[in-house]
C-alpha cells in the first residue's frame, strides 16, 4: 500500500475554503476512485494547517486515478465559478509496511 499526504499552510478565509474545497469537491470526487483504500482530510486550525492523507492500493493505483480525479474537481469548479484551488504546501509518498485493521 502507498500512504500520500499533502500539507496545506493557510490562515484565515484561506482555511476556510479548503476546508469548503475539500468537504464540497474533493471528497465527492474521490468518493469511490479505483485503488484507494481510505482518505482522511484533517485540520489544525489553530496552526493553519491541514492534511490530505490517503492510503492507495499500490502506486499505479495512485498513477491510474489521479489525473482524472484532478480533472473532475477543476470541472466542479468551472460550473461553480470558482478559480483554480492553491495546491498543496508539501506532498510526500510512503510505502505501507505495517497496518492495524
């Protein structure tokens, strides 16, 4: 399994819109996608920093579905009106050596 996890750095109306992003676009879009096992979005809005964790079922899993996940959040916003959404602060891949259920 691969764990990827992408930091956000925001404060403020930023914050709240990724919160907004993730709970109205993200997560519908990825509601289902082939090869992923679980996702988790989490925030510490004390810090201004939130976290998009999802574990894949192997890196072509990852490689298989993201361009078109990316692709249908740009088509929810486009309908929306909204602009293109700040990309991550950082991202980082890990293999999954070791699990709980």
């Amino acid at each position: 399994m691969i764990l990827t996890v992408a930091t956000f750095d925001e404060s403020g109306p930023e914050l709240e819109e990724g919160i907004r992003h993730v709970s109205e676009e993200v997560v519908p879009a990825f509601g289902g996608a082939e090869g992923l096992v679980s996702g988790y979005w989490v925030v510490d809005r004390d810090n201004g920093r939130r976290l998009s964790v999802m574990v894949w079922r192997d890196a072509d899993a990852v490689a298989a579905a993201m361009p078109a996940l990316m692709a249908q959040i740009k088509e929810i916003r486009e309908a929306a009106g909204r602009g293109q959404q700040a990309g991550p602060t950082s991202t980082a891949r890990y293999e999954v050596f070791a699990s709980l259920p």
